[in-house]
C-alpha cells in the first residue's frame, strides 16, 4: 500500500530587506536571512519562526493570503473567511469567527462558529474575512477591516489609504477603499449567518451579499460581476507616463484583464471608475495574478499561462524611461 503524503501549500511570500514572510496555514512564518548572503541555511545561522499561529485553511484559498508594506513600516496582512484566533507578540489575542466551514477538505484549527461574536482583546468582535496591521517585531496588531469574503490581498498608498479586492460567491467581485475598522457586510454583524439568510425582498445580489442597504457597512466600490481577483498593487509614479500616476491596479484573471482606476475622492471613501489596463487574446491565455512596483524604472506583474494540458508562469516587466 502506497503512502499519501501531503505536502502543505505555501499560499504567499514577501520580502522585506533580509526576511522573508511565508503563509502556511495554520502558520505565518518568519524566515531570517542573518547573514545576508541570499540563501536560507539553518546551519548557517539563519533563522525561522512561527510568528503568528491559528489561521484556519490548510491548503485552502479562504484562508491565510499576503503581506503587504505600509508607509508607517507596519505590515498588512490578511485572512480569508475561514477564520481563526492568534495572539500576537505583546500576548493580545484576536478572534475573527463566521459561519463559513469547509471541513474535511481542509484543516481547520479553531471552531470559527464558537468564537463568532466574541471579543478580541482589543475589546472588539470581528467577522472573518479581516485585515491586520502589526509591528514587524509581532506587536501592535490591530485589525484594520473585517467581513471579507476572500480578499488575496490589501494594498496601502503613500498617504496611508488601504484599498482591496475581494472574490465573489454568486457574480459580486468587487474593488473597494477599505474605510479604516470598516465592515465589508459578507457575514452578519454577529458572525452568524451569511448575506444569503438576510437578503430583501426585491434586492438585487451586490445590494444584498454586501449588505449595502445596512448601516454600518462600508460602501461596496466597484463591483463588476464574476471572477476570480487576486494580486492588488498601487502604482504612484517614475516608471510610467505622468497620465498613470497614482494608478490602483487590481488582477482579475477569471477575466483575462487587469483592472485599472484612478481613485478619486467621494465623500468618506473614492470613486473608482474601472479601466483595461492590461489584456490580451480572446483565448485568455493571460492571466495576471498580482502586481508589484520596483525601482523607479520599471514595474512589473506576474501572469499564469493556460496552454493545452500545461500550465505556467512568468514575471512580466513595464520598462519606462529610467529617472535620472
């Protein structure tokens, strides 16, 4: 009888000078590069950690997703909606509960129908999907935004605004400013029930899956119908003509596209207005994934393949005039 051995996904990375930040659910794991030489060697020196620890989701798109800079040298970083409980450095520990379960086909650790409504050390209860912010030393978290659906990724400007994306269930994929502790409205304020057990009569599925006849809840953005979004990146300038600074770019694979917006301010949040910015064939054998901006001369994105039977990937650059 042969052994099944399954090998857990590795659902994110980032890097921040010599470490490397790994997704592994029910893990975050911190991977130092000590003596700065570009390889990772325990016998070496180098060092590796369980920084956080309670994510639900083994080798589950719903769970334990990027992590992401921002200006005042926090790290953002997200959970899907399969939820869980971690207590952070400075021993705070933060809850984020609802009632999506998808057992046995993933692992999860925490009973998220348990901790549905009950209070985080902060003194607040919270939905899963949510958003963190925490201290590159595993302390100060704070939560920054909850009841997502599967939202890969936040993205935080120069002046300190959060934008997202976030999968749909039924056709209500959508782009949105992250108004700051807000409430997306996927789950009920309590965590118990989804949009579906509350819908209106008369309400059209965006309204009612984002709870935008709720107050409380934060306006929806641009939503767009079906797909899959993954990667969000904020592009502010030096690469690109003037005409792109301060463009928000959102991957849309399911649609063979990237998204593009030039957010623009709107009572307590920002109009989005959607824009191709970049596509290809009609056989959509592009899919962008996620975008990154480098040094001042170029930005890039990376693309997935469909080809036949074959799949692949590849890291596409944008070359622009290089700055002096």
């Amino acid at each position: 009888m042969k052994t099944l051995r399954i090998i857990p996904l590795l659902l994110s990375s980032a890097v921040f000078d010599n470490v490397v930040m790994v997704s592994q659910p029910p893990d975050l794991l911190k991977l130092t590069d000590v003596n700065r030489d570009g390889k990772f060697g325990e016998a070496d020196g180098d060092t590796k950690e369980v920084f956080l620890t309670g994510f639900n989701g083994l080798n589950h798109d719903h769970s334990l997703h990027s992590v992401t800079g921002s200006p005042d040298g926090k790290w953002v970083f997200n959970q899907g909606n399969n939820g869980g409980m971690f207590t952070d450095k400075a021993g705070k520990t933060f809850r984020f509960g609802g009632p999506y379960v998808h057992e046995p086909f993933s692992k999860y650790v925490v009973d998220v129908k348990k901790i549905a409504d009950e209070k985080s050390d902060d003194g607040f209860s919270y939905n899963a999907g949510a958003a963190f912010r925490i201290h590159p030393d595993g302390t100060g978290t704070e939560v920054i935004g909850g009841g997502f659906r599967n939202s890969y990724e936040q993205i935080t400007d120069s002046f300190g605004f959060v934008f997202q994306n976030d999968n749909d269930d039924p056709p209500a994929c959508r782009v949105t400013h992250m108004i700051e502790h807000g409430n997306a409205g996927y789950f009920s304020r309590d965590g118990k029930r989804d949009w579906r057990a509350d819908k209106r009569p008369g309400q059209d599925t965006p309204t009612a899956q984002w709870r935008q006849d709720d107050p409380g809840t934060m306006p929806a953005g641009d939503v767009y119908g079906g797909g899959s979004p993954t990667g969000i990146g904020f592009y502010e300038n030096g690469a690109l003509p003037d005409g792109f600074n301060g463009t928000l770019l959102s991957c849309e694979p399911g649609k063979n596209v990237i998204f593009s917006y030039q957010p623009e301010p709107d009572g307590a949040g920002f109009k989005l207005e959607r824009h191709d910015f970049v596509t290809t064939n009609p056989e959509k054998e592009f899919r962008g994934s996620d975008f990154v901006g480098g040094i001042p001369s170029w930005s890039g994105f990376h693309k997935l393949k469909e080809g036949g039977a074959a799949n692949y990937g590849a890291v596409e650059k944008i070359l622009g005039d290089a700055l002096p």
